[in-house]
C-alpha cells in the first residue's frame, strides 16, 4: 500500500472501511488453520527476551489493557480479527465471557471453527453499529482496528452505549502524526474518563523487527506474488512504507484506557 493510497484512505471513511474489509476477506481467505491468530502487530519491552510471534502479539493486548479489570468481566473485542487476542483473554485473565466481532465474516468463521473455549462467543458485526443492548459489557477491547473505521466518532458511540458504569474501554492503534491528535481528542470526547496512556511505538517496532522472517515466510507461501506488494505494509514488514514510516515518527502506536463514569 503506498504513501499515496494510505493518505487518501485517512480523507475517505467510507472508502478506508470498503479497502480493509476487502483486504482482509482476501487475507482470512488464504491463511491457512494456524498461520496468523494474532493479527496485531505486536509488543517487545526494551530489555525482553524475544518471544515467538504469538507471544509478542498477546504482550499487546498486555499494554493495552493496563490498569483495567478483566477477571470475571464481560469483555466486548471489537476488531477481533482471527481471534488471537480474545482466545488469549479467555485462557489467561478469568473473564466470565469473551464476544469477539469483527466486519470481516470470513475472520469470524475461521474463529467459530478455530476456538473452541466455553466462554467465547464470535459475531460479525460492524464496529459502527454494535449488535448489543446497552450496558451489556464490563469491558470493551479495540485493538489496531479503528484506522479501518469509516466513522470514528460513531464507534466510539457504540462504545460507551455497550459499557456499563464503572466499565472499561481499552484502546490501541497506530495513526499518523497529523491525524493522532484529533484522534486522541475523539477519544477524549466519548464520555469516558481517561486512566492511562502510553506511546507503544518503540515497543511494536521491537515485535515488527524479531518478527518479520516469520512474516515474511508466512507471506510468501500465502499470497500471490502480484498481491504482495500490496500486503508487506499491511503486514509492515521491514522496507515497507509502513514499517519505514513508524521508524521514522511519521505514524506512532499509541495505547489509552478509559474508565465508564458509575451510575449516580
């Protein structure tokens, strides 16, 4: 994906939503059982061991979820992907439920196929008009998925609508420098009261790098070569115009956890 192409994605919502949905209808479509569970880019802390790929992409979901109560929770993942991250949820943190949806239908019948854990639940739904009633959840998880969204503003609706008072929303995503700051105000303008926030950069740049032989092996055996040039800043793998322009500062990683206002 070129310069040119991401920066007309950022003006166009509705195009960028068409864009990545058809992306990754393409990619869910070719991987193979266990190829890619975890589709985030991952997290590497500066003096860590490196980690397998899995490792380092459930380390995300670590950072993003600071501070935040997951043991007995219902727990929203809006973005779940291949399902990587909720299955981790469910396995490590004590939820009492975990609901995974995602827009891309072929993602979430890999999940349905794929997890088999008593507490998770998969749905395609879309990110902007949440298939639950108010106040269904405890915590909502968002995880390098809202750059895809046509309309944030109207996510972030359907987020605080599905907490319940006292609930959390935990965020991470990557933006581009000239547009992360009406992002974060977005986020700040939700209704919720920010509790934490970092900058992730340094640390997914950490994954990307430990990560990217496995990534790109994993490209070559699975997508046309006429394809690829298309996918390697998809996947940001070392060269690409994404990869080049997280290192240079031009896109940052950022993380925050918000907290839902009590009742009265």
């Amino acid at each position: 994906m070129t310069p040119l192409l991401l920066q007309l994605l950022s003006r166009l919502g509705g195009l960028r939503k068409w864009v990545w949905l058809r992306a990754y209808q393409l990619l869910s479509g070719r991987l193979a059982q266990d190829d890619w569970v975890f589709m985030n880019y991952g997290w590497l802390g500066k003096d860590a061991v490196a980690q397998s790929t899995d490792q380092l992409c459930a380390q995300l979901y670590a950072q993003a979820l600071r501070g935040a109560t997951v043991e007995g929770a219902a727990v929203l993942e809006v973005g779940c992907g291949r399902g990587g991250g909720s299955a981790w949820l469910a396995r490590t943190a004590r939820p009492a439920s975990v609901t995974g949806v995602d827009l891309s239908s072929k993602a979430i019948d890999f999940c349905q196929r794929f997890h088999g854990d008593e507490r998770l639940s998969f749905v395609t739904a879309d990110a902007e008009a949440l298939p639950f009633a108010e106040g269904s959840f405890d915590v909502v998880i968002n995880i390098e998925s809202s750059h895809c969204y046509g309309d944030v503003e109207q996510f972030l609706a359907e987020v605080s609508r599905v907490l319940r008072p006292g609930g959390w929303f935990c965020w991470a995503d990557m933006w581009a420098l000239s547009r992360v700051e009406p992002m974060l105000a977005r986020l700040d303008g939700c209704g919720l009261e920010r509790m934490h926030e970092a900058d992730l950069t340094a640390g997914v740049l950490r994954a990307l790098e430990h990560a990217d032989p496995a990534k790109q092996q994993l490209l070559n055996r699975t997508v046309p070569w006429l394809l690829r040039p298309f996918f390697r800043p998809l996947m940001a793998l070392q060269g690409s115009s994404m990869h080049q322009r997280l290192v240079s500062g031009e896109i940052r990683y950022f993380c925050r956890v918000y907290q839902k206002p009590s009742a009265a």
